[in-house]
C-alpha cells in the first residue's frame, strides 16, 4: 500500500463497457487530473458458463478487452487483466488490487441482472474495508431506470414508457462523453497479456474494436438507415444495422448510436424521417426491456413477468427441441433461422420472433428452454433484451403479444423471403426447390424430390390450436 503522502489512485472497473469514448465511469475516474488511474477487467468464465454465455460471444469480449488495452495504453493508463473463477472471487480480487495499488475509488458502470447487483454489493461492502469507495454510474442504457417513471412507480408498457422518454431526453439533451485526456503521472503498472483465441472466420466476420464498430455504425446511418423500416423485416437484405454485437459488448454506447441516428435526422428524436424514427424507437425499446431488467428481478431469475403464466402446461418433449436447435423441423424459415444462429452467432431480428413463437407457441414448449439456448450461441446476447424478446413472443412478459397472436411461419416466410433468397442461403438441401414451394416442401419431400430435408415436425394448425387451449386453460387456473 501506497503512502499517504502519494496523489490518489483511481481504478475504473471495465465489464460490459469496454471503450474510452463515452464511457461515464472511466470519464469520472480520470476527471481529476492529478490522481493516478489504472483499470481492470476481470474474467469469470465459470460465471459465465453458469449465465449461457455463448463461447463466440466469450471470445469477441475477449478481442475487444485487447483493443481496449491498446487504447489505454495511449493514454497512459494500463489495464490489469485478472481471471477468477466466478462472482464470488471478485470481491477479494479487487480488496487485493486495492491493497497492492493503494487504490482510493473504485468507479464501474451499473450492470443490471440480480448475480451482478449482488457481486456490486460485496465487492462495496469488501473495500469498504479499506477505506476504498465504489462508484456505480447507469451506463449502459441512455436514460437511467429511475428517470422513466409513472409517477415514482416503473412502466410495464412500452409505448407509454417511450412517450415519458422523449421528454426526459428533451429536457435533459445528454451529451457524449469525450475519451480522457493523456494522463501525465501514470500508476506504475504493467498491462497483462490477454489470452486471444484464433477464430480467423470470427474475426473477419466480427472483427473487433472502437474504431470498426463506429465506421460500421457511421456507414449504417449514411447509407441505409432511411430504409430501415422498409427492409428491416426481410432476412435476405443488409436492411439492419447489426452493430449488437458491439452494443451489447459495450464496445459503442447507445448514446453514441442515437446520437449517429439524431445526425441523420436532423436532430430530431421523432417525427422525422419514418426509417430513421423506427431505428431509434428500437433504441428505446433496448432502454425499456434494461428498466424492466432493473425494476423486476424476478425476470433475471428464470421467472415469467406475467405470474399467471407460469401455470401454462409446458410440453416435454427432446426430440422436438432438438429439432429446433438443430434446424430440422421441417419448416424451412425457421430452420434457416436456427442455422444462421448456430453458424453464426446473430440471427435476423424478426427471425428472433419467428423461431420463438413457433417454439413457444406451435411446439408449445417452455419459452425458457429457447431463451438459454439464444444465450448460448448469440455473440450479441444481451440477458435485457434477449429475455424481453422471448417473453414478448411466449406471451409472458411486459408488453406481451397477446396470448393468441401466434406468428404462422408459413406466412411469415411468404411475406418476408418471397423468392426463398435467404432460405436458399442456410438450407441447401432446397437449393433446386423452384417457386412458392420453398416455403413448405412437404409434398416435395414426401414425394422424394428433396430427400435430405425433414418433413415437418407439426401440422401448424393442429399446434396453434394446442396453445390456445394451453393458454386458455392456464388462465381459468388463474381465475379466482
């Protein structure tokens, strides 16, 4: 431990943050220009294993925390990379960094899930110890939970939480945060190797940093965001702007990202150009399902929002959900879907509701079993957002579809890859598949003209009728 004669020793915590532009808690590390600082991000792969952190997503954080690295480094700023096992380790890591450094303050970005308030809440309470002070920021989404309220109580709907969100963003007009300066009197600390895995497909297809994920978000809002609302829905088009991966990683703040979108619209929030205000309505949605997170923590541990649905008769049934997972169920938009996951890691956005609704709802097995299954195998899962989406389309959340809106996959493929581009692209066992036919080979397949594909794992009917009544029946039970 330092001396108390020494200038003061700030340490900035990095997790689901990792950039130095607009970054509020590496921004207030380094406002007084006299203190040291130096940072830190602490690996817990046991931790994340237990979460369903997909590997690929593993693996992308990891390629950023090196480019992040590098970054402090021209700063003057070195980062510390440490590996634990899972939470339950950090609160003695960091009392150990705290000693070892003479660490003053602590300062990191709020984190949402239950797990993760928990660890805060040691890791304060631990250097407290010490005389060493935790300072959490909200962060990660651009209006803080506790600003977007209905008269001191969180909504539970969407679009009277983001009528109460653009005013609150008007009123206050939050500017981004620029990169810390250079620090003069750096901490004398050497920056530790981080172990980077060698996915070469990986890297060009998510490559990592700052600098990529900027030039890809710039180009998104020069070239197609006033398309977005057009070609948004169709798989087989660049119509989204698929910068997730970077945002759930933190690697751009979603700041940042509106601020992109407001620059395309000329400043304005709403009413502006239609493609442009859709885009930034899904902003806002990503900041509703972050306060849901916060408000509700009964959603971060396994639970449905909607109490009353946790009495639905899930069906138990392995080979249907592996069928699922493994794009085989004979309906080719879903299975499409389900390839582009496993292949890739991120799938197309309205795919997310379609192959969701049709586990839920066609196959009438537990919306839980899906969610995991996205957390394992996204490189953009997001437990926010990836768990609002599946609640939405389960009919278990907040702002719900109704429980008998059920998405026909057969439509959905109809309207959204008319011509089978996309189905074409991930199901080549359809490849010669001419016409409308593609969306449901069935005849084609039972007549041996497509022998390696699957015929369907449901009739589509017979499986909308089945939820409705599972549904029906979970809310007589519920009735008094």
């Amino acid at each position: 431990m330092t001396s108390h004669s020494d200038p003061p020793v700030r340490l900035a915590w990095f997790r689901q943050d990792l950039r130095v532009h607009d970054n509020t808690a590496l921004h207030r590390a380094c406002e007084d220009r006299a203190a040291g600082v130096i940072a830190v991000f602490i690996a817990t792969p046991r931790q994340w294993q237990q979460h369903d952190m997909a590997p690929i997503r593993q693996r992308f954080l990891l390629r950023n925390v090196d480019h992040l690295q590098r970054a402090l480094a021209d700063l003057n700023i070195p980062l510390l990379f440490r590996e634990i096992d899972d939470y339950d380790g950090v609160p003695g890591l960091l009392q150990d960094l705290v000693q070892q450094f003479g660490i003053n303050d602590i300062y990191a970005n709020r984190e949402y899930g239950w797990n993760e308030k928990q660890r805060d809440r040691a890791v304060t309470q631990q250097v407290a110890k010490l005389g060493c002070t935790v300072h959490l920021f909200h962060d990660q989404p651009m209006l803080a939970p506790g600003l977007v309220t209905q008269t001191g109580k969180p909504y539970t709907v969407y679009t009277p939480f983001k009528k109460r969100w653009l005013e609150n963003w008007r009123a206050q007009r939050p500017s981004l945060q620029p990169a810390p300066a250079i620090r003069e009197h750096p901490v004398a600390a050497a920056s530790d190797p981080v172990p980077l895995p060698k996915e070469e497909f990986e890297d060009k297809l998510w490559p990592a940093g700052e600098k990529v994920a900027l030039q890809r978000l710039q180009g998104f809002c020069k070239e197609r965001i006033e398309d977005y609302k057009r070609d948004r829905d169709m798989p087989s088009l660049n119509g989204t702007s698929v910068i997730s991966p970077w945002l759930a990683a933190g690697v751009l703040s979603a700041r940042t990202c509106l601020q992109q979108a407001l620059g395309a619209n000329r400043g304005r929030l709403s009413g502006g150009q239609e493609g442009i205000d859709c885009w930034i309505s899904e902003l806002i949605w990503r900041d509703f399902y972050i306060h849901i997170l916060d408000c509700f923590p009964l959603v971060s541990k396994n639970r449905a929002f909607k109490r009353e649905t946790e009495s639905v008769a899930w069906r138990d049934d392995e080979k249907d959900f592996a069928a699922w997972c493994s794009g085989r169920t004979g309906i080719p938009i879903v299975d499409a879907a389900m390839r582009q996951l496993v292949q890739t890691g991120w799938m197309h956005n309205r795919l997310r509701m379609v192959v969701a609704m049709f586990l839920s709802k066609q196959l009438l097995l537990d919306w839980r079993l899906g969610e995991r299954f996205f957390m394992q195998h996204l490189i953009d899962g997001h437990l926010a957002s990836n768990n609002g989406g599946w609640q939405w389309a389960a009919s278990t959340g907040t702002d719900a579809a109704p429980y008998f809106r059920i998405f026909n996959p057969l439509t959905q493929s109809q309207r959204f890859d008319p011509d089978g581009v996309f189905i074409r692209r991930y199901v080549p066992e359809l490849a010669a598949v001419q016409g409308k036919d593609i969306h449901l080979p069935a005849p084609l397949v039972r007549a041996g003209l497509a022998p390696d594909y699957p015929l369907p794992i449901v009739d589509l009917k017979f499986g909308r009728e089945r939820a409705l009544e599972a549904f029906a029946a979970a809310k007589r039970r519920d009735e008094p």
